[in-house]
C-alpha cells in the first residue's frame, strides 16, 4: 500500500513538473487560451532552443551535404526516401476511404520501386505523370474527427500538436519497413533518418531563412503558417472557403 | 494579390520540385524522433483533386485574370526603368486591394481598442511595408503567369477565385503550385482582400502574427508600427 501510494504521488509529482515545463509555471493567458496555445512561454522557449540548435548543428552539416553530394545525388537520395515512406502513405490513404489516391500511391510505388531502380528514380512522376501526395496518421485522425489539440513545440522536433505526434508513433506501426530484420537494421534506420533530415532542411533552407527574416513575430507566424499548411494537407489541397474569416 | 509582402511566398514559387509542406516548419530538427521528420518529408501537399461544387462566378474570374494579365504587363515590359515599373506596379496594387480594410483586419482584436489615430498610421506602415515587399519581387520574377481554374462563391458578393501558377522553367513534372485569391463585390466594384498560396491565406497568417506581437508587448500598436518600418526598411535597403 504505502508503495502504492508512493508511486501515487510520484506520478502526480511527475505530472505537475511536466505541467509546470509545459505551462511555463505561468497561468494561460485569455490571448494564449483564444489562440490554443495554453503552453506558449513554453513553446517560444523550445523554438529558441531548436533554432540555436538549427544553426550550429544541422546548417552546418546540411552545407556539407551540399558540398559533398552533387544535385543528381542528391535528387536520387530524395526519391528514394520518398518511395521507401509510401506504403505507409498507402495504409493512410486507405484508412481515409481516399481509394484514388491509394490507387496513385500504388502505382508510384510500384513503377518508381521497379523501373525507378529501387526508388532512386521518379518515372511515376517524369514518364507516367501520376502526382505523388503525402499522408500520415496524424491527418487520418483529422479526417476521422479528431482535433489537433492545443499547440505545441517539441524540442529537436518542432511543431507538433498532440494529434500530429501521436500519429507519428503510429506510422512507426504502420510502416513495413520497420518489421524487417537484418543485421544492419540500426545502421539502416540511423541513415535513413540523417538523410532525411538533410533533404528536408535543404529544401527547406530558403523559406525559413524568409519567413525569419520577414516576421514581426517569429513564433506566432510558424504557428499560423503550420496550422494552415497543416489543414491544407488534410484536406488534400481542396480550397478552404468555409472556415474563413470575414473582413 | 493584396498581401504577397512575405519573402516566404517568394521562395514557395522559387520552389520548382514540390508544395509547401508543413514540415517545411521544423527548423529546429534533429534525429530523436526518425519517424517524426520521415513521413513529414513526404507530407507535400497534394494539389490535383479540386472539388467544385459552384462555378458561378464567371465575372469575379474574369476580374482576377484581367488583373493578372495587367501585373504581368509591368513586370514584363522591357522598356520602362526599374524605378518607373516599381512605381507602376504600386498603383497598381493600391486599385487591386483595400489595404486599409486589410490593415484593419490584421489588428484583430485590438482594432477594437486602437485610437483613430493609431489605426491610420497602422493602415500607412502596413501598406509602406507591403509595397516594399511587392517591390522586393521585382528580381525574382522570372516568366511565371497565373491562369485561372475556376471559382466558388462562399457567400454572395465574396467569392474564391481559384488559379495555378504556372512555370515555363519548372520541369519537375509536379502539379502547379495553386493560389486562390478572395475577391468582395461591393456596389458593383471589385476588390482583392486576401491571397493564399497552397492554402495559406496571408492576411490570415498577419492577423495571427500581430496579434501575438502586440499580445506580448502590452497593446502596444507604435511598436508593432516601428516594426512594421524597419522590416519595410530592410527590404529596401536589400533590393
């Protein structure tokens, strides 16, 4: 019993301090509670962190992989990355009842995995003109109804609202590749994720270079611009006009 | 074409093989979570199915790619200076858009408790600083046209205007990059209040920001002014 208990108020220790990290020890403003983002001194303190780490870390390191890998290599590096991630885009296009574009994922799959050599090629895309799209678990939750929950940034990691990183743990279910066991499996996991993060903030340099330099407010406008794109993806690029405001 | 005043959307038209994403937004990333960035990476937005559930508003559409045609005019015309274009081009932005009504908007609620006073020089720093914001497109433009795709009309006299970008230059094989613009009837009288590029509506994505800044800064609408000045300045100074 008394272990019992003590466990008891270890978890509820544990689950004040994680309130207090998340909360900022400071109560919710009405302007952080009308823009659901209960933890927003807590947010804005993570961002900070996770640009310094940007900077210093992964800038660095991407400008070596420019440096090093030529634009064919590292097209080729992108395509591959893209087609090993879309049978679990598949799964989620199928568990939103999006039969077209599971029939797209498909065929990508198959024609960018064969006549693509393994993926490192997009012929699906160049010879057969079928348009790749991305999904995830976290945008099935939304079709199936459930909201984002409030905002949140996570180190190391970024924008991430509950809905959206639980549904990142999910895809790790989802995906066959992780139920593929070989010798070098950890090798394999620990390349693929370096390579990723390098295609992406490659890609992406330019445009947060743009938004940083053109913000009043850094945070608020990552946070604007994440739910929209967000909502945009699950909505499969189909125009908003309901949910607007009015002028 | 009211608010293009963020080199954000430059770069997302720069972008030749995909969409923005919302995993363009994690600059603070690094590999704890594999899957977390993975599958964001593939999250690109999906522009091919368009639903179009009313296509009734032929002379919003014509008005749009009217406009478009007479921005493009400026951007392309040879033989005016740089200088001559930029001021061309200011005019024409200024009898596009309602930029004070956009202004007003981005105050959110604090329009509410701003001075007549403040809100005018608001409406004069968001409109210097959107201007030099066009401005600042002048050197990236390089052959891209809008050509329009349809319409829907979400409440009478306030219709989406639904175009793509296209690119002679991009041969990625992706779709086109969709901006939607809205456009108000009143008296007869269009006029353009805000744009979104693959879904981001930009006055939208101000009126957020803003409200954040000025929440976090007492109210303070001077501040959000000498702000406003010193980005418009920036812009400029770099172009």
């Amino acid at each position: 019993m008394a272990g019992f208990c003590g466990r008891a108020i270890g978890v509820r220790a544990a689950a004040a301090l994680l309130a207090c990290w998340l909360g900022g020890c400071t109560t919710p403003t009405p302007e952080m509670l009308a823009a659901n983002d209960p933890f927003e001194p807590t947010n804005r303190e993570t961002l900070k962190l996770n640009s310094k780490i940007d900077k210093y870390f992964v800038i660095p390191t991407v400008a070596a992989y420019f440096f090093i890998v030529p634009d064919g290599g590292r097209r080729a590096i992108h395509n591959f990355l893209q087609n090993v991630s879309l049978p679990t885009v598949f799964v989620n296009d199928v568990l939103q009842g999006e039969t077209e574009r599971a029939s797209q994922t498909l065929e990508r799959f198959t024609i960018n995995t064969t006549l693509g050599l393994g993926g490192f090629f997009d012929p699906a895309t160049k010879k057969f003109h079928i348009p790749g799209h991305g999904e995830d678990f976290g945008q099935t939750l939304a079709v199936w109804g459930v909201g984002e929950g409030p905002y949140m940034v996570l180190p190391l990691i970024g924008p991430q609202p509950p809905r959206d990183a639980f549904g990142q743990v999910v895809d790790v279910f989802i995906d066959p590749t992780n139920y593929i066991h070989f010798k070098q499996h950890l090798w394999w996991e620990a390349g693929r994720y370096y390579f990723t993060l390098l295609d992406l903030r490659g890609q992406t340099y330019s445009t947060v270079q743009g938004i940083q330099r053109g913000s009043v407010d850094y945070y608020a406008s990552l946070r604007s611009l994440y739910r929209q794109l967000r909502n945009n993806e699950i909505r499969n690029g189909r125009p908003e006009t309901k949910n607007l405001p009015e002028f | 074409m009211n608010l293009p005043y963020r080199t954000m959307t430059i770069e997302m038209f720069e972008r030749k093989d995909e969409t923005m994403r919302s995993s363009d937004l994690t600059p603070g990333i690094l590999p704890l979570a594999r899957r977390a960035i993975l599958i964001l990476l593939v999250t690109f937005a999906s522009l091919a199915t368009v639903t179009t559930p009313v296509w009734a508003s032929a002379p919003a559409e014509v008005y749009v790619q009217n406009n478009v045609q007479t921005g493009l005019s400026i951007l392309n015309n040879h033989s005016a200076s740089t200088d001559q274009k930029r001021e061309q081009f200011e005019h024409f932005i200024l009898g596009l858009t309602d930029m004070k009504r956009i202004a007003n908007f981005t105050l959110g609620q604090y329009k509410r408790t701003a001075s007549p006073q403040e809100q005018e020089a608001f409406a004069q720093a968001f409109q210097s600083y959107a201007i030099a914001v066009y401005q600042s497109y002048f050197s990236k433009y390089s052959g891209q046209t809008l050509k329009v795709t349809g319409s829907q009309e979400r409440a009478p006299g306030d219709t989406i205007v639904q175009t793509v970008m296209l690119d002679p230059n991009d041969k990625s094989g992706q779709p086109p990059l969709e901006v939607d613009f809205r456009v108000l009837s009143e008296n007869g009288k269009f006029v353009v209040i805000d744009f979104s590029v693959s879904g981001i509506w930009l006055a939208l994505e101000e009126r957020d920001q803003f409200s954040s800044f000025l929440g976090q800064n007492n109210g303070s609408i001077p501040l959000l002014i000498s702000h406003l000045k010193e980005l418009a300045r920036n812009y400029k100074a770099e172009h």
